[in-house]
C-alpha cells in the first residue's frame, strides 16, 4: 500500500505539468494511446502461492512455536513479468517468500517451456516474515523435523511449478506497451544496527545516524491503450512488523 501510494506521488509532478501544458492553446496533449508503437512488448501474470495453514513457519530467533498459529497465510503471490523488443526477452518474477533461492530451479523450467534463456530470467524476492522456514538448529525440543522438512519439499516443488507457470503466462500475453520511469525517495526505512564502541557489543535497535538507502526508482508500464499493466518498484526496508510471538 505505502509503495502504490509513493508511485502515484511520483507521478504526480507530471501530471501538473501536463495540466499546464494544456493552457496553451498552441499544445496539444497526447496521451500513450495517440503515441507512435514503442516496439516494446510486455506481458504480466500473477499466480497464488498461499502456503496451507499448519507449515512450519520460524523466521524469527526467539520463536518456540512451529506451526503458523494464528496467522493466515493466505494471499501469497508470485508476480511475472515479460518484456521483449521483438528481438530478445527478459523475465521477472517477485515472489512473497523469505527467499528466492529454494524457486530457483523455476528458472530453467520456464526457459525451457518459454525459450527465454535462462540467463535472462531473474525471480527475487519480497523477504516476507510471514513464509514458511524451518530450521532444525532452532529446535524447538521434541518436534519430528522430518515432518516439517517434507512439507516445505512438497510447498517449495508446488510453487516451482506455479512461477514458471505465471512466467509461461506472462510469455503468451505479450502485447505493445509503453514504459515510464521516475526516481524518488521513501523515508519510511531506518538503519536497525549498532556497532560494537567503547566497549559495548553491537545491537538492534533505531540508528538514525547510520546509512540508509532512501531510493525510490518506479517504472510503470502500461499498454497501447494506455491501461497499466505493471508497475516495478525498488526499496530497500526489512519490515518487521511481526513480532516472535
């Protein structure tokens, strides 16, 4: 929500420009749909990866429970996007996991179903709390790991199957589209680290002081029509908005 809402203000001092502009009666608007073709292709599609209620979910160091008690799981996504030039394609995919890496055997399944190269297929992640995890170094003490391995097995090959599925998909609906691009700032993150000083051990805590990358790059493509079909966007916060309990 606060990313959306940072887009639209992005957009915002273009769009004040264009209203100006129009008090000329010598200019004349156009909007994407009166522009010449890009020669660029896009293509978006989403594909639900909600894990089922009672996998393991320990993202947290100071977490005792294993199964997700009290959280819905549901509404995880996996979001892909295509964009070629006619010539050659590149293929993004965002998935609400702590990881990309346990998918990334997705990516040569969808070269091999779309004829990207692998190479130019790319699937990062949203580094959500709220995805399943289990490690057996956490414990907790008395629990059958073995059970809880099999499940993330059997979760992780499903949501494989389903980001290059969503890929193939974005694949076959390519269409014309026209791409727009802005750069800004957030200002909802903070460094969360202290370093060790005068004697004292590094912490986690609210660090004002320290580096912290407010970069907001925003790209917005929309079709011929001038309807969106994706925006992508790029912000550097680890959202801690859930506790160990």
């Amino acid at each position: 929500m606060r990313l959306e809402s940072a887009a639209r203000h992005l957009f915002l001092p273009a769009m004040v420009l264009a209203c100006a502009c129009t008090a000329r009666a010598d200019v004349v608007e156009q909007s994407v749909k009166d522009a010449p073709p890009s020669g660029l292709l896009a293509g978006a599609a989403r594909a639900d990866i909600s894990p089922p209620v009672g996998i393991p979910q320990m993202n947290w160091g100071s977490q005792t429970h294993v199964e997700a008690q009290g959280i819905d799981p549901a509404g995880m996504q996996a979001a892909a996007l295509v964009l070629s030039d006619g010539r050659q394609k590149f293929g993004l995919v965002t998935v609400e996991l702590g990881s990309a890496a346990r998918v990334a055997a997705a990516v040569e399944r969808a070269a091999e179903l779309t004829g990207i190269p692998a190479s130019h297929i790319r699937i990062g992640s949203v580094h959500t709390h709220a995805g399943p995890a289990f490690q057996r170094a956490k414990g907790p003490v008395g629990v059958d790991p073995a059970r809880y391995e099999r499940m993330l097995r059997e979760y992780y090959g499903v949501v494989i199957d389903k980001v290059a599925g969503a890929l193939v998909q974005a694949n076959a609906s390519l269409r014309p589209a026209h791409l727009g691009s802005a750069r800004g700032a957030g200002s909802i993150n903070v460094n969360r680290r202290f370093r060790s000083r005068d004697g004292q051990p590094p912490a986690v805590g609210l660090n004002p002081d320290e580096f912290v990358d407010r970069e907001l790059p925003v790209i917005r493509i929309d079709d011929a029509q001038g309807r969106p079909l994706a925006v992508v966007v790029n912000f550097q916060c680890h959202g801690t908005v859930l506790g160990y309990e």
